[in-house]
C-alpha cells in the first residue's frame, strides 16, 4: 500500500509527503454504551488507512482517494463543502481543527485502505483519525492532544456526514496500541489498557457482508430514545440509570424506548464484568457476556439482522466461547471468541452454512490488535 500511495502521489503533485497511518477497531463488548455515557472495550486493528499528505503553499486541498479511483478539490471554508461523502470527512476533520482555534492551510493528499467498507470496522473513523494525525503534525506542531484529536473524528460525523455517534471508534483508532485493548469510560474519558493475548483463545469476525451503513439509518433515532429515557429519568446519561429507575417509570415510556434502555442499562454492567473476567482469566465468562450482549443487540436494541441472527447460531452451536454482532449493527460482523482447537471447524462451518443459506460467502477476518494513529518515517 505504501509503495502504490507514494507513487500516486509523485504523478499528481511535486512536492514530498509525509506519510500517516490509523486503524480500524473491533469493540470486544460495550455497544451503543458510548453516547450514553457508559464503558466500551474497543481497540485498534491491523486494517486501516494510509495518506501521503504535504502543504501545497496555496489555500486549497487536493485529495485523491486510490481506492475508489476519485479526486476531491476543495478550499476550507465552511461553504466549500465537497458533495462526494468521502471528501467530507476530510473537509469536516480539517474545519473542525480551525472550529478550535488550529491551522490548516492547502494540502495536497493521497490515502488508500484495508478496512472493509460497510463491515463495522469504522473506517470512516479510520480515515478520520489518519487526517486529524496529518494535519496536526504538519500545520499544529501537534500541539491537538490525541483525545482532542478523536473528538474533531466524532465532531466530523456529527456536523459533516449525519451520524450523531460516540466517541469509541474515533478514540480507539486514535489511542490504540499493538496488543492492547482499551477500557474507556466515556462519561469521564477515563480508560485504562489490558493487554489481550489469551493463550487458548482466539478473536475472528465473521462479515456478513450486509452493508452496514449510518448516516440516516435508525442509528441516530436509537440515541434519540435514550436520551429521551434518561430526560424522562432525570439523568444526565443512561450511564446513571438503573434498573429499578427504569422499572419505576416504565408506564410512562413507549415499549420501544424502555427495551432500548434495558439494553443500555445492562450493556454497561455486561463492560464490567467482562473486566473482572479478563483479570481472572476466565474467558469462557468473557464468551457468555458476548451472547449476553447479542441478545439484546437483537431482541432489545434491534440493531441485528437474520444473516447476523444466524451467524450467531452457528457459533453457538460449534461451541464458540462467545459471539455478537459487533459496532452499531445493521450488518456488518459478528465478533467471536473462539477456543483455537476449535477455530478452524467453526470457520469451515460458518462459511460454508452461511453460503449455503445465503448464496455467498461470508468474509473472514482474523483480529490483530495493532497500533492506532501514527507517523510512519
Ligand atoms: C458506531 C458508532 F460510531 C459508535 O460511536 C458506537 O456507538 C457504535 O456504533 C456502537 O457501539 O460504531
């Protein structure tokens, strides 16, 4: 990839790049538990995006995009918005530094990518991060902590491409470290690194290949009923619901935002139990807690879909450790921890139930917990 962005680089532009690099992420539990102020266990993978980027001098930007074969020109005002959605995470990360006070001047940019696209592996925080890195680096003196820094990534979505998300993906490929998973505590943005290399166990996804998408899916509609339950509740966040407050005000909430609550409310027990796990080793507790998760993703929070639904199944039954679907649903992967004497039957089962259901094979992805956002020299 390094060597393909560099000479694409060298066919548009004269000068000499710097070269960025960020990271998908896989979260091993604590969905939809981010906006409501709650824990997530995200970290950075080996899949992600890599730009070649230099200062042209001038006040414009200049971006091609390898793998979808496109060119974007755009100046960096906010009516300069470019049309392709791209581009625009490019254009918002770069308005959302000068929002804050930060430089940007004209830059001249190739990237190309790894992460699959519409899998949940946030690749749009990936290419969101790797900007923010750049353009940090080359016009800031890095001055933008790396927190801020996944902040401009999530303000980006928010106010540029419709997602009204949270602060896991863009945090996770931002701060994510080789061999390492992070706790985050989204009210205080406190977090705390476990480094995940379990002897006997393996993390695989399982792509359905159901394109997940959201901007303008329900997913800003499942953050509108959570926080109209915690408003109703008296609450910041859901982060300080509980259950019996749930229970207590239930005849006054619709049946769908008290199933979405539900789900929040437990999620964010489910994050701490899986800690406790993880320190005793005990990862057959870890697996439980993923099932525990899907269920609810499925039943309650109703992010799932039959091809995840079945994937599921099929883990269960070839006697996975754990699976769920992972990231904010509507397709996309499941994540499953899986015994390594059992890896390579589930696989084979997995792929072959599923094509034969559905007509085409599902990916297969091995997880390598990898470094986020850095320079590459
Ligand atoms: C998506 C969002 F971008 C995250 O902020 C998070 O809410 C996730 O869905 C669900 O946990 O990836």
């Amino acid at each position: 990839m390094k060597n393909q962005i560099i000479k694409e680089f060298k066919e548009r532009f004269t000068s000499s790049p710097t070269l960025y690099a960020s990271a998908g992420r896989i979260n091993l539990i604590g969905e939809h538990t981010d906006y409501n102020g709650g824990f997530v266990f995200p970290g950075a993978i080996d899949k992600g995006i890599m730009a070649a980027v230099a200062p042209n001098a001038g006040e414009r930007v200049r971006v091609y995009a390898v793998n979808l074969g496109e060119y974007a020109e755009f100046g960096l005002e906010e009516k300069d918005a470019p049309r392709q959605s791209w581009a625009r995470y490019v254009f918002g990360v770069a308005r959302e530094i000068i929002k804050r006070g930060g430089t940007v001047k004209g830059f001249d940019a190739v990237f190309a990518g790894d992460v699959p696209l519409g899998a949940g592996l946030s690749s749009s925080a990936a290419l969101e991060s790797c900007f923010a890195f750049a353009l940090n680096d080359l016009f800031n003196d890095n001055r933008i902590d790396r927190i801020e820094l996944a902040r401009i990534g999530q303000s980006t979505e928010h106010n540029y491409c419709g997602v009204n998300c949270g602060i896991m993906d863009q945090f996770a490929s931002v701060m994510g470290q080789r061999g390492k998973l992070i706790r985050l505590d989204c009210r205080s943005m406190e977090y705390e690194y476990f480094p995940f290399d379990p002897a006997d166990y393996e993390l695989v996804l399982i792509d359905s290949k159901v394109k997940h998408e959201l901007a303008g899916s329900p997913y800003n509609r499942r953050r509108e009923s959570c926080e109209r339950v915690a408003a109703r509740l008296g609450v910041e966040t859901l982060r300080d619901a509980t259950m019996d407050m749930l229970e207590a005000a239930k005849s006054d909430i619709s049946d769908e935002d008290y199933k979405r609550a539900k789900f929040v409310i437990e999620e964010k027990e489910r994050v701490l139990t899986v800690c406790d796990a993880l320190l005793a080793g005990d990862y057959e507790e870890v697996g439980r807690q993923m099932y525990a998760t899907h269920r609810g993703l499925s039943a309650d929070y109703e992010v799932s879909c039959e091809e995840l639904d079945f994937l599921n199944e099929v883990a269960r039954e070839c006697g996975v450790a754990g699976s769920r679907i992972m990231g904010g649903g509507f397709g996309g992967c499941t994540i499953n921890l899986v015994a390594k004497d059992r890896m390579s039957h589930f696989v084979t089962e997995a792929v072959g139930r599923f094509r034969e259901r559905y007509g085409h094979a599902p990916e297969v992805y091995p997880v390598v917990i990898s470094a986020g956002a850095r320079r590459l020299d």
